[in-house]
C-alpha cells in the first residue's frame, strides 16, 4: 500500500477530507486482520510492527481497546486481559 493509494480513499470517502504528509510520519503498513471470531478496524496512528523485518504475517492485537490506549486513564479489564490470553 502506498500514499496514492490512501489518499484516493481519503478524497473518495468525502469532499471535506484531505491528507496531510508530515516528516516524521511512517509509511502505511499494510498487517494481515483476516481471522475468524475476530473484529477488524482501520486506525491511523504509529506501531512498532514496521520494525519487523522479514516476509512473515504482521498483526496487531491486543486485549481491551485502541480508543483507551495510552491516555492517562488508560486501562484493560480483566476481562478483557483473560479474552486476549485466550485468543
């Protein structure tokens, strides 16, 4: 995946969007998301997975939720811990 490529979904999806390219950003990381049981979501933000060297299978997962990740109320439930451990 590319910037091109982003950039037509963005102005596709609405008149009212744009990109916005920065320099200290990092290219897109195209991660495998394809798995049975499991919710899948599109995030614009920084992980670590572009470090990975290799041609294996790249995913990002994790108990509780992105949206309260890294705040100062960042928290995972139990529940939510058990869940991940579990797959």
């Amino acid at each position: 995946m590319n910037e091109t490529v982003i950039e037509k979904g963005v102005t596709g999806a609405s008149q009212w969007l744009s990109t916005a390219w920065g320099k200290y950003g990092v290219r897109p990381v195209r991660i495998d998301y394809d798995i049975a049981g499991f919710e899948t979501a599109v995030f614009s933000y920084c992980t670590d997975i572009i470090s990975l060297q290799g041609s294996h299978q790249r995913y990002l997962y994790g108990p509780s939720s992105i949206l309260v990740a890294h705040p100062d109320h960042e928290y995972v439930t139990v529940s939510d811990l058990l869940a991940a451990v579990d797959g």
